[in-house]
C-alpha cells in the first residue's frame, strides 16, 4: 500500500508540472545548460622532462591526473640503456645462453636515404614486442642495430637533393667532393633514424651498431667475394645488363619498376624537356643485297635498328624460301653487311611479317638469338645515353631519343619508312630515377646462383627454416624453384684477392716472370650483395669472434614480404654456402601499410607517415612544410598537400609511441596489408588512459600500510568468487598471449591482453574491489588479488607498450625481497595451473548474467538509479551463488539500491518487471520508481511475450515426441532438454509477471 501510494503521488505531481514544463523557454534551457556544464579544465604547461640522462626517473611525485604520452615516455630509454638492460645476459657459470634459451634478432638494416616512415615502425613494434617478451622470459636476447648504405638509392637521393638546392650534379662536385657530401647525408639520417629507432623504444644494443660499409662489414664483403670467385660461383661476362642512363648503374631485374601501355603514351624522361611517346611499332623495309626486294620489320624502339647485325625469319616459313643465305643492306650503315638468318626461336611465322629484326647488344630475346647464331654484337650506346661511332657518323652523338625520332625521318626520306602504330607495350624504368631502363652489354660481375638456390629448397624442405605466413612461404618457394643456371663458359680469367699482398702473389704466378701492371677493378656489386652477409657479418664473419660462436645463427628475421626474394633469398643462400648454417630459424613476413584508402604510400599522394609524427602528433602546417625536406619537384609537392589535407584536415593527433606500437601489433594478423587509420592510433591511447586511470584508482585502495604478497599463490577456499574469477582469466589471458606470441599472431595476442585489461580487469574487478576493500574481513585479499592483477597485467602489456608500463609499474611496491628495478626485466606471466578455476568461470557467469538482465529491466524501464531488485531463485546452488556475490552484482550494475535473494514469489511484490536468467532463477525490478508506466501496456506486453514463450515450449516438445528422436546423439537430446527447461522457466516467469502487474492494477483501481 505505501509504495502503491508512493507511485500514485509521483504520477499526481507529473501530471501537473507537464504544462509548465512544456512553456519552459530556449533560454531558461540554455541557462540551465550553462549552469550544469562543467567548468574547463585548465590546460597543464608543456611537458619539459628534467631527468638527466642515464638516471631514473623521479617517482615520488604524485600521478599525474591524466595519460600524457610525451611525459611518460620521457627518461626511461636512458635510464633502460644505461642499465645495461639491452645487453644479451649469459649465464654465469658457463658463459653462454642461459638455460632458458636463447633469442637473436638482426635488425633489417634500414637506408640511410632518409629517415624512417611507418613500415619502419610497423618493423620495431613487432621485432621489439618479440625481443622484450623473449627477455622476459629470461632468455639471452640481443637485438642487433645497423643501417644499410643502399648504395646507388643514396647516391640518387644525394645528386636529387643538391640538384634541387644548388642546380648542380655530381660532376660539377667531381668524385671526392661528392663522396663527402654522400657521408655527410649518411653520417645526418643514420643519427636521425637511430633518433626514431629509440623514440619508437627498440631496444636494441647500440655499442653492436653496424654499417654495411665499415671496416668490419667491407672485409666480410671481400672474402665473400674472394671465397665465391674461387669456387666458381662467381665470374665475369660480357651480358646484357638494365642500365639506368641517368644514374649510370646496371641495375637488376628486381630493381625495376614496370608502365603499362595499352597504345600510344607519352612519357616524361629525366635529360628530356619534352615527354617521350611510348606505346607504338615502326615497321620499315630492309633492301635485299642484290635485289630489288625489300623485308618489312617492325620495332618499338627504331633507333635500336642503328644496331641490328641480322634479320630472323623462320626456316619453315614459305614466304622468305628464297632469302634463305641472302643479306640485306644497312641503310645508314653502307658497309655493314647484315645476314638474313634461320631461327625458329625468337620468329613466329604468324606474328607480323613474319621477319624480325635482331640487334644482340640491346634486346635480351635478341641476345639469346645471336648466340645461337653466332652473331655481331654491336653496341651504339655509351654510358651517358648518347650513340657513339657504331651508330654511323649521321646520328653519333645523338640522345637515344632523339635519334629515334632522327632514324624515323631518315628511313622517310629513303622510302623505307612503311608505318607507325599504337602497340600495348611495358616500359621498364629505374625504380630511383625514373629513367627508362635501357638494355647495354656490359662486362660485369655475376653470380652463378642456381647451386646455392637448389641448397636453399634442399634445406628449407629438410625443415631448418621455417617461413610465415604461408603464402611467403609458398612464394619462397617458387622463386627459388625458378632461378635461372648462368653460362659461365664465356668467364675471363682475373686476379682475385683479399689485399694487395694475395694478389701480387697470385699475379706473380701467373705472369711467370713477364712484367705486369696491377690495376683494381672500379665496378661495384649491388647493395644486395653486402645485406645478404647480414646476419653473420654482423656477428663478427669472417672473423670466429665471440659473438659469431654465441649468436650465430640467429632465431628470426623479420621483414616485409615484398624482399623476401631482394634480401632474405640471398642472405639464405650466402648464409649456407658462407657458413655451412641457416642465419636464422625462422622467417616472419609482415605486411605492406597503405593508407586508409587502400593506397601505397607514396610522397608524391602526401600520405607517407613519419612515425614519430605519430608518436609527438603534427599540424597540417608541419606535414606541409615536410614535404619542401624532400627532393618532390614543386606540383607534386602541391598534390601531397593536397592530399594531407584530405587526410589530415587536423593534423595527426599525438598518439603516443605504446599505442602506435600497439595499434601495429593489432593490425598484423597475417595479411598483405594494412590500411592504417589514425584514428584507430588515437583509439589505443585512450586504452592507455584507460589503463592510467585505473591504476591510479586502484593504487588508492593499496594504502600506505599495503605489503604486497612475495608471490601469487591462491588459497581459493580464502577467496572471493570475483576474486577466483579474476585469476582464472588472468591466467587466460597469459596462456593465450604466450600462445599468439609463439604463433607470431600478433593480431591475437593484443586482443587477449587488451580484452583482459579493458573487459575483466577494468569493468568488472575493479569496480567489483570497491565494496571488498570497504569490508574488513575482505579487504586484504582484495587488495592482494588487485595487485596481483595489476602487476601481471601491466607485464602482460610490456612488450607492446613499453613506457606506460614502466610508469606504473614504477607506481606499484615491490614485492618482499624482490630485487626487480625494471619491468622490463621482470618474469613474463606464464600458464599457471593453481589459477585454472573453470567453476569459478562457470558460476560467475551466473552473476554477469544477472548484472545483464538488471541494467537490461532497468533499461527497458527508464530507471537510472535507486532500483530495489529481487532474484528468485529455487536452486541452492544459484540462490548460494548469487547470494554471496550480491555485492558484486550491486559494484557492476551501478544503480542497484537494495537487492536480496528470495525463494519464495511471495517475497516479490507487485508491480515488478521481470527476467528470465536460468531455468531455475529470475530477476525482478520494482519498476514503481517510474511513474510512467502504463500498467496495462505492461499486462499486454507479458501476454505476447506468454503466447511467443509457449509456443516455443510447444515446438520442444514435438521436436522429442517425433518417432525415432530417441536415436539422436546424445548432445543434441541434453541439448534439447535444457532449451526446454528454460523455455518453460521462461513461461513460469511471464505468467508470474503478469500477475504482478495485474494485481497492481487491480490495487491501483480500489
């Protein structure tokens, strides 16, 4: 009767303030807003970090009131290098890895282009969340830095640059003087890249920094090129070679970039103020020697014909019967006599005319063709892209493409000129200049590749080099199935040595007495060749140093899977031919970041991420001025403005160096690529203040005279059911973490620590402490098991986010008679078998189920606080469950004012919402706090949920009274048997509901 009165009351008073609520003005609003709007926070001063370099930083001061990633990332890397902790930890006694195993990772070398952009950091952040997993678990770890000269790239970049600033090239400086300006951009983007790699918290060991071209790398490089040339794997030949006219440097077919033509193009050629036109055949006529007849051919490159030592025609072919043994005369070139020859290799009688015209020195089909045919091979070209004498007097000295026009005008004017068509065509170009790829033969430096790749398969098959994921792995596969046999019948005979002093020797012996003049070969090989030594040279090869026997070969190299082939393919191969060993036990293949569009990162577009950009944040006017650093001519410096500000209208937010890292851990889940979004960036460093915000309240209830547990050891006979919970999904979520971690599913192994934090640790223990740690009887297991889980929990989280961790970390007291300075250096959580709790699982599923269908009742009935609950319950077991965790239930759903167990409906009075939670427990509301209840919507609505609710008890009980049902498994029938027993709960419920509210109305009316 009083809480029938009680919502009669609250109905009266809504009835008559609804008028005067309705006539209330904008701005009586507005000032209502205004007045319960919170006052702004004051901004806090910039951070300046005051700890001197080297040494720890100051904790005594109070947390913070929020996350700042910029001053908690400040002064720990000093404080971790100084330590000593990036150094690789041997065992005392014996001197080598400890008992726990051993973990190596040789850091790609990154190019000292230019600094490093978000692939670099998606590299870091998986390599390092491995190498500070692998430390935790107290491993011998090291983590080798170094940097890769990348040879010609560098060199492109450099001439790019003080062109763009000063109008001149390299030339101009002459050899020395470039040289020195090539170290200088060297010696500046090797400090900045080391600058990033810290920043982005690699804990890498620096006093083993290599680079590829010091002294220790370069002698690695010369016995590797000694040892192969004296086996036979390397040798000299005179070979078509890619050449790039612009850079001049022979490039391989690896380094070239690909433009389709589907007809007639016109393309921009670096030494052209004009576009030249690609995408088109000339076809002209050849005089027959002694005849009046003429042999049509058609090119893509007319200019190439200035070069052509013969015309190839099949021999089946009826129409050139005749021509068989004939010559045809050069039109520019009177005494050069070019045969027509037999060859049903490189002429398809059906293609054309038939006839093609065959020019050895600058066409690789062509060069197959003049060996087979023992031709003339001429070359017209030199170095620069000029024709020289070969090409006759009339075009020598000519551009290539200038001469192509030329050569066209001149077979007009002799009436050999047949026509020009548009023709689907590739373009080869240099991959750093942009210059079209122009085939030369060239003496040059190969490697007889095939022996060591058929080594390679022999010993990936054989097990000892495991590749992920596997479609990489099915690509090394392939590659290294289809690598070509090199001729080495045409190699010369050199004096190969590895200082002055072997060569004279050697040179002396074959001489035998003639005099000789020594001189060195100024050709260099690629910058493959020196990478591929990698692993083992920087461990000291071909030294037997200390670190070659210790670290040697190492765990894992991780890398993108577009260098597989470029990179890892070689290091496979000179790694087992140099050493006899595998360099590594495994290979990882990361994806490919594009942008949020899909697209690939390109400065030109303006979507090329700096990492740090990320870490500290950027405005758009930073990004824009970024762009002026780089060598993009001034429209495509407009476009990438264009496109930042597409991107980024607001800049890039300050995200922090733990959430980017996490957020690249997060997206590599075994794919090609990643279409990164910064906003899912900025979503992880609200995880972060997630985590500082719960830290710190949960630092509160450790109070001054809290004495951590020296262990975690569970008595769950002393627990809490919470309490049993909380270290059985602890224990989860280390087991699954360890697991995705040793698959290398990065992707998974965040979503396990991040879900155990956000989810369990967060939303449920922690609210769920408050009331533990009120109770005196409670409070120091709580306390023990909240701080058992926020320091296995931050931990867990260490290798992704090393900063944060550390921070808090640094928050917590020590254990007793725990030694441990640094996270980072602390034990790993591993699967622990006295936190297995599966009942404590099973029943406190209960206790969510419950909390759910509270905030669901109160929900669907607009209650928001003040909420008495009833659970009506028949079986001991729930009702024994649900009783001791009412307090729990109270903690998770925030708006409970009294709640209680009942076994008897009696005890539930009228006028209460209601839920089913098993087949033997419900939930029930007082709803009577809502004065805009319609009882009688309330009656239907238990009806029609009644009818649906019998219905599907209907449908049970036909399904097991069908003939047969017996025979079905034995699951499907328990199955079947509790679908029922809820089903019929459910009934129970709904007509108890309805009661309720029905004898409410009936009260409501007397």
């Amino acid at each position: 009767a009083e809480k029938l009165a009680k919502f009669n009351a609250k109905a009266a008073i809504k009835a008559a303030t609804t008028t005067s609520a309705t006539t209330t003005t904008t701005s009586d609003s507005q000032d209502a807003k205004k007045e319960k709007s919170k006052p702004k926070k004051t901004e806090e001063p910039a951070f300046v970090n005051t700890t001197p370099p080297g040494e720890k930083k100051d904790m005594s001061q109070p947390m913070a009131s929020g996350y700042n990633p910029i001053a908690v990332e400040s002064a720990w890397y000093d404080w971790w290098e100084a330590k000593g902790y990036f150094k690789p930890v041997l065992d005392t006694e014996t001197g080598k890895a400890r008992k726990e195993g051993q973990f190596v990772i040789p850091l790609p070398p990154p190019n000292v282009t230019g600094s490093l952009h978000i692939g670099h950091g998606l590299t870091v952040a998986i390599q390092d969340t491995l190498i500070r997993w692998n430390r935790m678990l107290g491993k011998t770890v090291l983590y080798v830095p170094g940097f890769d000269h990348a040879g010609i790239s560098t060199q492109a970049v450099v001439e790019g640059r003080i062109w763009k600033l000063e109008g001149k090239t390299r030339h101009d400086y002459g050899r020395e003087a470039f040289l020195e300006k090539v170290w200088a951009w060297k010696d500046e983007y090797q400090a900045r890249i080391t600058k990033q790699m810290r920043r982005l918290g690699g804990s890498c060991d620096w006093d083993r920094a290599a680079f590829s071209m010091d002294e220790a790398r370069c002698k690695a490089v010369t016995e590797n090129f000694c040892k192969l040339y004296e086996d036979g794997i390397i040798f000299r030949a005179n070979r078509l070679v890619n050449w790039c006219v612009h850079l001049n440097t022979t490039l391989s077919n690896l380094e070239l970039e690909k433009i389709e033509c589907t007809g007639k193009k016109w393309i921009k050629v670096p030494g052209y103020e004009k576009p030249v036109m690609f995408g088109v055949i000339t076809s002209f006529a050849y005089p027959i020697e002694g005849s009046d007849e003429k042999i049509i051919v058609a090119t893509t490159r007319p200019e190439t014909m200035l070069g052509d030592t013969a015309v190839a025609i099949h021999p089946e072919d009826p129409r050139y019967k005749h021509l068989h043994g004939k010559f045809v005369k050069h039109p520019f070139i009177p005494d050069r006599k070019i045969p027509i020859v037999l060859d049903d290799i490189v002429v398809d009688m059906e293609f054309g005319t038939g006839a093609v015209k065959i020019t050895p020195a600058h066409d690789p089909n062509d060069y197959a063709c003049g060996v087979r045919n023992k031709l003339e091979f001429i070359n017209i070209m030199n170095d620069d892209g000029t024709l020289n004498a070969n090409a006759g007097e009339r075009f020598k000295g000519m551009k290539r493409f200038d001469a192509r026009g030329a050569v066209i005008e001149g077979l007009k004017e002799l009436g050999l000129f047949i026509e020009t068509k548009d023709n689907p065509m590739v373009v080869p170009i240099c991959a750093k200049s942009k210059d079209i790829i122009e085939p030369i033969l060239k003496p040059q430096w190969w490697v007889s590749s095939k022996p060591l790749a058929d080594e390679a398969l022999a010993r990936t098959r054989a097990g000892e080099l495991a590749i992920v994921p596997k479609t990489s792995e099915a690509e090394w596969y392939t590659w290294l199935e289809g690598e070509p046999r090199p001729d080495t019948s045409d190699s010369k005979s050199w004096i190969v040595g590895r200082n002055l002093e072997e060569v004279t020797a050697r040179a002396d012996k074959v001489a035998a007495g003639r005099k000789y003049t020594l001189e060195q070969d100024e050709d260099v090989l690629d910058t493959w060749f020196s990478s591929g030594l990698w692993p083992f040279s920087i461990q000291g090869w071909p030294e037997s140093t200390s670190d070659y026997e210790l670290f040697y070969p190492a765990s894992v190299l991780e890398t993108g899977w577009d260098i597989l082939f470029f990179w890892v393919a070689r290091m496979v191969m000179l790694g087992l031919k140099l050493t006899g060993k595998m360099p590594f036990e495994e290979v990882i293949c990361h994806a490919m970041i594009r942008d949020a569009h899909g697209r690939k990162m390109s400065k030109s577009l303006g979507n090329v991420i700096d990492p740090i950009d990320v870490v500290e944040g950027a405005s758009l006017e930073k990004l824009h001025e970024q762009l002026y650093a780089g060598n993009l001519p001034e429209h495509e410096i407009e476009l990438a403005k264009k496109g930042q500000k597409a991107d980024f209208p607001r800049g890039i937010p300050q995200c922090g160096t733990d959430a980017l890292r996490f957020a690249l851990c997060a997206y590599s889940g075994g794919g090609r690529d990643i279409n990164l979004e910064i906003n899912r960036v900025e979503g992880y460093r609200k995880f972060c203040n997630k985590i500082w915000n719960a830290t710190a309240f949960a630092m509160l209830k450790l109070d001054d005279a809290f004495v951590p547990p020296a262990t975690v050891e569970v008595h769950k006979k002393n627990l809490t059911l919470v309490e049993r919970w909380i270290y059985h999904k602890l224990n989860q979520a280390a087991t699954e973490l360890n697991k995705c971690l040793t698959e290398r599913n990065f992707m998974n192994a965040t979503s396990a620590v991040y879900s155990f934090w956000l989810y369990e640790l967060c939303d449920v223990y922690i609210e769920a402490a408050k009331p533990l740690t009120q109770s005196e009887a409670t409070r120091k297991s709580a306390q023990d098991t909240l701080y058992n889980c926020l320091d296995y929990g931050l931990r867990m989280l260490h290798p992704f986010m090393p900063f944060v961790t550390e921070e808090l970390w640094q928050r917590l007291p020590r254990r007793p008679n725990d030694p441990t300075e640094s996270i980072m250096v602390s034990s790993f959580p591993v699967h622990d078998p006295q936190l297995v709790d599966q009942a404590a699982e099973d029943d406190f599923a209960l206790v969510f189920s419950a909390t759910r269908s509270i905030r669901s009742l109160a929900a669907q009935y607009n209650l928001q606080k003040d909420v008495d609950v009833y659970i009506l319950g028949s079986s001991d077991r729930e009702v024994a469950i649900l009783g001791g965790e009412l307090e729990t239930i109270k903690a998770l759903a925030k708006l409970i004012r009294n709640i209680k167990v009942v076994r008897d409906i009696q005890e539930v009075p009228a006028g209460c919402g209601s839920s089913t939670l098993t087949s033997d427990s419900s939930v029930y509301l007082d709803v009577l706090g809502n004065s805009d209840i319609d009882l009688d919507a309330e009656i239907r609505k238990a009806e029609e949920k009644l009818a649906v609710a019998n219905l599907n008890v209907d449908k049970l009980k036909k399904a097991e009274a069908r003939p047969g049902y017996e025979k079905s498994p034995l699951a499907v029938r328990e199955a079947n048997t509790e679908k029922l027993r809820l089903a019929e709960a459910e009934v129970s419920n709904l007509q108890l509901t309805k009661e309720l509210f029905t004898k409410l109305k009936e009260g409501n009316q007397k």
